[in-house]
C-alpha cells in the first residue's frame, strides 16, 4: 500500500495574459500562451481563434468590433518586440503593419480612423487611413502603466492623458469622430451633430496629489474618471471646464484600482481594485439608486466635520469568489517557483444591456437593463445585474439558456460576503464611530447591497468552455 503524499489538482486554471473589451462591450478579447481569441461579451460564444507560434502577447486591443486588432508582444517569451505596435487583419489573418518606437509601448486607445500609443513619457497620435501617418505627439509625466483614453462616439473628440506633472491631467481633442455607416436608404433629415461648447474647453486640470492610477472618459468625452496611487478616492470631472463634478469613496485602506468604467448612458460608474470586489456609485441624481453616506452626514450643514463623513459610497458591491487552482495535501508547494503565477482576484468589467432576467417570460418580451460582465484573469465570466430598490430579497438562482449551453447561475466558488475593509491608515476610530451607516441602509432597504450572479461561464480554452 503507498501511504506517499499526493495532491488532489482540478483542471489547471487558464492563464490569461490580457483580457478587454471593445469601447462598447459587444466583443472581449484574450490573450493567452496559445495566441489570442474573439468572444461575444454576452452572450458568451467563442467568435474567433487565433494561435500565435514563436511567443506570447502581452495585449490584444480590438477596435470597436472590426477584424482590425492591435497586438503587443510580451512575456517571457514574447513574439514580438515590446517596443512595436503589430496591426494585424484577422480576416486576412496576417500583419499588415507595425509601429516601431525605440522603447517598451505601455499603453493603447483606439477609436475609427485613430490610434493612441502611451510610451513612458509621452503619447503619440496615428491617423489610421490607406496609410498610417503620425498626427502629434504629446509629453508627459512618468507613466509606467501606460494611461490613457479616448472617447469613442460619433463626434467624439477627446483624448486624455496624464500631464507633465504628477497627478495633472491633460485633454486633448482631435478632429472629431466621424458618424457609423448609415445602412438602408437615406433620411431625409440626418442627425446634426453635437453643439461645442461655447467656451474654449481646459486643456489641464490637477486630478490628485499623487500618481494617477487609471484614467477613464465615456465613449461621448463628457467626463473624465481619475484614481490615484492611495486607491481610495475615485473622482468624476467635467472635461469641458475642468470642474470636478462628483468624489466617490471605495474605501478607507489602500487598494491598486484596476480600473472604472462608465455606464453608457452616463448616469453610473463601476470601480474594481486588487480587493476583488467590485464597486457601483449613481452618478446622476434620478436613477433611482443612491449612494451610501455616513450617519452623521445630516450634520455637515452644522458642524464641521471631517472630509471621511462627507463621502458618498457605493450603493451596490460584488465580490468575485476565489477560484484555487488545486486543492494539495502534502505540506509542500506543488508549484514549482518557475510557474506562472495566476492573480485570482484581478479582472476587467464592462457595462451591457440585457434582457431582465426577473421579468416573467409569460407576461411578454422582457424589458433591458444595463448589467455588469466581469472577466477574471482565471478565465471566470461573470454577469451581474444590478440590485433592486424595491427588492426585499434577492432573486433566487434561475437556469440561463444562452448560445453556448445551459448554465446555472450560482455555480462558481462560494463567494465571501462583503464587510466594510478596515482602514490601515489610522482611521480606525472613524471607522468604529460610522458603523451604523450599513446597518440603518439595510434596515430602509431589507436587503443586502450586492450584485446578483446571473450567470457563471468560463472561457480562455479554444472551444469557449461550452
């Protein structure tokens, strides 16, 4: 009999090197050691692989859902230089340019006709036409992550990226984007395109005094999102004057946020941080959400208060379960130090609208909403729906139908409830002193702020885990 120590190992998880949406959520892209592939965002279906020889892909950036992609070697093994930029057809299913720079590319943003590349220290800008020219380049502060962004919608303009100094923010604005194909036979009236402003637009606005973290607009460029590197504070500006217009609260520990995404209607924002959670905050007053506030928020009107009982925190959460790799029982590291180490917790979420899944099939067609697609670096795909108001209970588990199978919601790891994270920067008194605030909101709504698990998929295998 073999009394020796064995490990009880599951499917390995898959590695994912990148995973992102295109600016308006129908597609994702995911980068992996075997190449790249093309999935519907929702629902979940493999539209296209792509097996890349010779090394790995550090990113794989759609422009919006053409067969046009931007891909960027990296890895330890990378199949391209990190300091080109590869235009690659997908229908031709072959290169068919590059960008070359003299040093590592950081970062992209991509709209029509337009490609934005962030280097370490500037951002330059390509018109993509029959050939690829250099419309400008822009410097800027220290940027390691490679931020940027730019509005996508039709006579959009706006660019931006992080400024000569520390925690500025720099707006720049292009020719405008141009309008979709227009398919069928002409309107005798053709939509005008937006007013400008009257007023010449800010060019540069202080965001934080620390290093910005990430830098989001929504596809029309009327706001801009900024983080800084204390992950606790994410702030909505005016990108026309410059004004910040709302101040949301995470939390109160330190936390790296790894991104935030605008609602396409612009009336909610989403935040996600290497905490594992993920964070909705009302941005417009009518959206019949509201967002949390301290207890003793009533008295700012009389007393002076610290700036902590002024937040407004999100009104609804969701945390992504842990998904282990394996489950070992000898007392030893079943990894060896070489492998690839899979960040459980880190993920991309995007906004979509979908059907209601609360709406009773019988009483007609469903009515849309928008939802949340979380996509984790594991290869977990998760849609959430949004908690209601009314609601005194969550909805229970349903089975979904979608074009690659039947799934159960509620099937991934068991989740960890949401708890208030704890401040390690000595606010632990202001803490003790707002306990009240998550108690007297569940009591007026009678039930918990998360998100509902609608469905639960996996993807990153070429056959789309179906």
């Amino acid at each position: 009999m073999n009394f020796a120590r064995h490990s009880i190992s599951a499917t390995a998880p898959v590695l994912i090197f990148d995973a992102r949406f295109d600016s308006d959520c129908h597609i994702f892209t995911a980068a992996t050691p075997a190449g790249f592939a093309v999935y519907r965002a929702r629902p979940l279906q493999l539209l296209r692989k792509r097996e890349i020889t010779g090394g790995t892909l550090a990113a794989v950036v759609p422009l919006h859902t053409s067969s046009l992609l931007f891909l960027i070697g990296g890895g330890r093994s990378p199949r391209y230089p990190p300091n080109k930029v590869i235009l690659w057809d997908d229908t031709l299913g072959q290169e068919v340019a590059e960008l070359e720079f003299r040093e590592r590319v950081r970062g992209l943003a991509c709209r029509k006709g337009w490609l934005a590349v962030a280097l370490r220290r500037r951002v330059v800008v390509f018109e993509l036409g029959k050939a690829v020219a250099r419309y400008g380049e822009w410097d800027t502060c220290d940027n390691p992550r490679g931020l940027l962004a730019m509005a996508t919608a039709a006579y959009s303009t706006l660019l931006a990226i992080p400024g000569r100094q520390m925690g500025h923010v720099h707006l720049i604005h292009l020719p405008p984007c141009s309008p979709p194909e227009q398919l069928g036979p002409p309107m005798s009236a053709p939509p005008r395109p937006p007013s400008r402003p009257t007023k010449h637009p800010v060019s540069m606005f202080i965001a934080h005094e620390s290093a910005l973290t990430t830098l989001s607009v929504p596809s029309s460029g009327n706001f801009v999102a900024t983080t800084s590197s204390r992950g606790t504070l994410v702030r909505i500006w005016d990108s026309n004057t410059g004004k910040r217009v709302r101040e949301f609260r995470r939390g109160t520990d330190k936390a790296e946020i790894y991104g935030v995404a605008f609602r396409p209607d612009e009336r909610e924002v989403c935040v996600w941080s290497d905490k594992g959670t993920i964070h909705v905050f009302a941005l417009a007053d009518d959206t019949g959400s509201s967002n949390r506030q301290s207890t003793f928020s009533p008295l700012k009107p009389f007393v002076p208060l610290p700036k902590y009982f002024k937040s407004e925190w999100s009104y609804a959460q969701y945390r992504i379960p842990s998904q282990s790799a394996h489950i070992s029982l000898s007392a030893g590291p079943s990894k060896p130090p070489t492998a690839d180490v899979v960040d459980e917790e880190k993920c991309v979420v995007g906004w979509i609208v979908a059907p209601s899944d609360d709406h009773d099939s019988a009483e007609g067609e469903s009515p849309m909403e928008h939802q949340l697609v979380a996509l984790t670096y594991t290869g977990g795909w998760y849609r959430l729906s949004l908690p209601k108001t009314s609601a005194a209970t969550a909805a229970p588990s349903r089975t979904s139908t979608t074009g690659t199978g039947t799934v159960i919601s509620g099937s991934p790891p068991r989740a960890v409830p949401m708890s208030r994270p704890r401040s390690s920067s000595g606010s632990s008194f202001a803490g003790r002193l707002d306990k009240g605030k998550d108690v007297d909101r569940d009591k007026e709504g009678g039930s918990s702020h998360e998100c509902i698990l609608r469905e639960f998929r996996r993807f990153g295998r070429w056959d789309g885990w179906g």
